[in-house]
C-alpha cells in the first residue's frame, strides 16, 4: 500500500504545453492530486525550484505537507508557513563561486530564500524562458558580490547552452568539489540549455527525501517516487515504488524496469502520462 507520494516537477507534472500542462499542471492532473492528498496520502513534490515557483501547485491541490526546494536546500510548507530545513552555501564559498562563474563568462542566476538575482548585463531570451518557468522575475543587479557576503545562498545556477558547455563548468567547479553538490537538469521548454544546480555537500533530493519522511513517520518502503531522470533515482531509489514516464531517460527506465511489479513506465508528460502512474499503482 502506498502511503506517500514524492514527485519530481518539469518533466513529470510539467511539460511544454504553454497555457495547458505550462508552467503549472494540467488541470486534470491538478485534480487528481488533490484527491490523493485529501485521502490523506501526502503529495511530497521535489523540485530544484524555489517554493514560490511551485506555490500555486501546491495551494491549488492543497498539499499541505513539507515539500523539498531548491534540490533539498530549503524543505518547506507554503500553507503553513512552516520551514523544516534550510542549507545554505557558506558565504566565503558562495562568493568564490560566483566569482569564477563570471569570470568564464557563464549565465548565472543566485538564489536567496525568496528571491535570485542576475547581472542585467546577462539578459537574453534565456531570461524570459526561465522566467517564464520559474514564474518569478529576477532581480536584476550590476554586481554579485554584495549578494553574496550579506544574504544566505541557498542555490547558484551556471547555465550553459547544451551539453558540450557542461565539461566548462565541471571543471571551473572542481576545486570546490569537496564542498559542493554539483547536479544537471533541463526543462522541456529550455531545451537544450543545462542548469547546473549547486548546493552544499551532502545536501541533495536525496537527502531531503529520507528528512521528510522522518517527519511524516512514513517508512520509504511504502512511497511511491516519480521523476525523469537519471539524477531523480538518487530520492526514487529510497521508494519502494518508482515510476517514470514515456519521456523519460532511458537508463532511468532500465532501473525502474529492474523492480518488477513494483516498477511503471507511464505515458508521455504532455498527455498527462502521469494520470497513468496513479491508476498502475491503485491511487485515488
């Protein structure tokens, strides 16, 4: 029986359908969401967004239990204004590394709790996409640095066109390693840009997964976890059920294909494939 839902957002809940599945949920999907949390299952959605990009999801099918933000940085309950977990990068580490990312020139954005920044001279039609996805605009600045020293970072963001750009930022990364979770995704509106999301070490989906469900006093054995890719198994991959959709990575299907009947490939994010996963595994 499953007790918890934890699900990823763009590419699961979220497709490329501006004004039908775009920047928020089908409203069949938001329906249905609402009826499995009114049952008194918890919908746990996890996301690298921010929380206010995922507000009106949450308000919408009134998910009232922690959710997990910027990649388990922030673990949060909008509607009661309740914050369970934050992380943010150390300071001195936050301005070295948004120093080096200007330095090689990539497209930065820096989050704070409740907003991120950009440097106006780095406006582009990338900006207006990412707006659009975020559904928040950015505060534009001429410089990063004071950010950086005087406010908590909970995210910094490099985004590189497609994935040849992505060795660059691995590699002006990588004195920092040791301190940091580096991870990659994508929406399917930005494509082919990569978002490289980094986070303090040790803090991760993953991570927050195993804090939420701590305090809901739910055994991962009886949650069902459904992302996209291959970074989202590092949360499924605590579940005891896992599912993907037809527009998902294809070695995300293969593990998800290796637990057998506990296991569901739905339909494609842009027919609300994930209507299919609910009915598969039994869900209100």
């Amino acid at each position: 029986m499953i007790l918890a839902l934890i699900l990823d957002i763009d590419g699961v809940l979220v497709g490329e359908k501006i004004g039908v599945n775009s920047p928020y949920p089908h409203a069949d999907v938001i329906k249905r969401l609402a009826a499995i949390r009114a049952r008194g299952i918890p919908v746990i959605l996890c996301t690298a967004k921010p929380h206010y990009s995922i507000l009106p999801i949450i308000q919408s099918a009134k998910l009232t239990n922690p959710h997990i933000t910027y990649a388990g940085g922030v673990i949060i309950d909008p509607i009661k204004d309740q914050i369970i977990e934050t992380h943010p990068l150390p300071k001195p580490i936050a301005s070295e590394i948004i120093a080096v990312c200007l330095e090689r020139q990539f497209y930065t954005e820096v989050y704070t709790l409740n907003e991120y920044y950009l440097l106006r001279r780095q406006v582009s039609d990338l900006t207006r996409i990412h707006t659009h996805i975020l559904q928040h605009e950015p505060i534009l600045v001429d410089a990063l640095d004071a950010i950086a020293k005087t406010q908590d970072i909970y995210k910094i963001t490099p985004v590189v066109p497609n994935e040849s750009g992505m060795p660059a930022v691995e590699s002006a990364l990588s004195p920092f390693k040791d301190a940091l979770e580096i991870t990659w995704s994508l929406h399917p509106i930005a494509m082919p840009h990569q978002f490289c999301g980094i986070a303090p070490k040790g803090i991760s989906k993953r991570q927050a997964a195993t804090t939420v469900l701590s305090h809901l006093g739910i055994d991962a054995s009886a949650v069902l976890g459904v992302g996209d890719s291959t970074s989202d198994w590092k949360f499924m991959e605590l579940c005891g059920f896992a599912a993907t959709l037809e527009n998902g990575q294809d070695p995300l299907k293969a593990l998800i294909s290796a637990k057998g009947d506990a296991g569901f490939i739905g339909g494609h994010v842009d027919t609300n494939g994930i209507l299919s996963i609910f009915d598969h595994f039994h869900l209100p």
